[in-house]
C-alpha cells in the first residue's frame, strides 16, 4: 500500500454529483497512510489482510459458481432450509457467515471447497514449510491425550504444509 498517499498540499475534495456528499480526500489520505504505518508495525498486520483476503475470494467464488450454475437465491435458500433474506446476506459483501453457513451454502450449489493451512511464520521469512501429515486418532478416556494405533482411524487428515 506504500505510495497511495498523494503528496500535494492543500484541500483536496470531491463531490458527488446528485448525493449532496462530499469526501475530504486529505482526511483519507491520514487515514490511509496511518493503516500503513500500523501494518508496517506489526509482523502479523499482512497476514490478518491476507486471511480477509481469503474470506472474501472464497465468499465471491462460491457466489460466482451458483450464478455459473443458474440457481437462483430462492434456489439455494430452499435447498439450505433457510430464507432469501439469510442467502442474500451470506452473499453481501463484507459478510462474515459461520463456517457451518459456508459448508451449507456450498453443499447448496454443489460446491467443494478445499482448505490449505500454512505456518505464516516460516512463509513471511521464506522458508519452505516442510509437508507433514497428521491423522487424527481416538483420544485416550482417561485424557485428552491422542493414543497413537489404538482403536480404528477416524478418517480424519490433516496436511500441514
């Protein structure tokens, strides 16, 4: 975002036209080059950009798939159980719905949707994260500790890489 500032000095504004709203571009600016200096500050300010990022790609592909499909929200609102209403606001920009809402949305239009976790701290340094392979077993009933080869494997798996 670094060069979104304009260096000009002076009153910068723009109106527009037939909504009586003018916006003090000076004002935004400030606040524009603030956000820079705060993400600049912290080393997890990019990845809290990146992972909104991803929530709205996701949000738009799923959306972008039931209009490629030609389901309408009525459509996709009787196959989740739910209203018009809660589908046009799942896909209202800037939505923030619950993973169960997404998984029901998706299956909705028949859609898969594939997830991928990477440690951040190795990939904002450069390094290769190391592909490692987990499958999740029962847990023991004295604790919550996993007991590894006891009972069947839950089918469960989660690639980290």
């Amino acid at each position: 975002m670094a060069g979104l500032v304009n260096a000009r000095k002076g009153p910068r504004r723009t109106d527009y036209p037939g909504s009586g709203v003018t916006v003090n571009l000076n004002i935004m600016d400030d606040m524009i080059s603030a956000l820079e200096k705060e993400l600049a500050a912290d080393p997890y300010g990019r990845l809290h950009e990146r992972l909104a990022m991803n929530d709205d790609e996701l949000l738009e592909a799923l959306v972008v798939l039931r209009r490629t499909k030609k389901l309408t929200q009525d459509q996709v609102a009787e196959r989740m159980g739910r209203s018009k209403t809660a589908v046009s606001n799942f896909e209202r920009l800037g939505a923030d719905p619950h993973l169960s809402t997404i998984r029901r949305y998706a299956a909705a239009i028949g859609a898969l949707i594939s997830t991928r976790v990477e440690d951040y701290d190795l990939v904002r340094v450069g390094l290769e994260p190391i592909k490692t392979e987990y499958r999740h077993l029962p847990k023991s009933e004295q604790s919550d500790d996993v007991v590894a080869g006891v009972g069947e494997w839950n089918g469960t798996r989660v690639t980290l890489v």
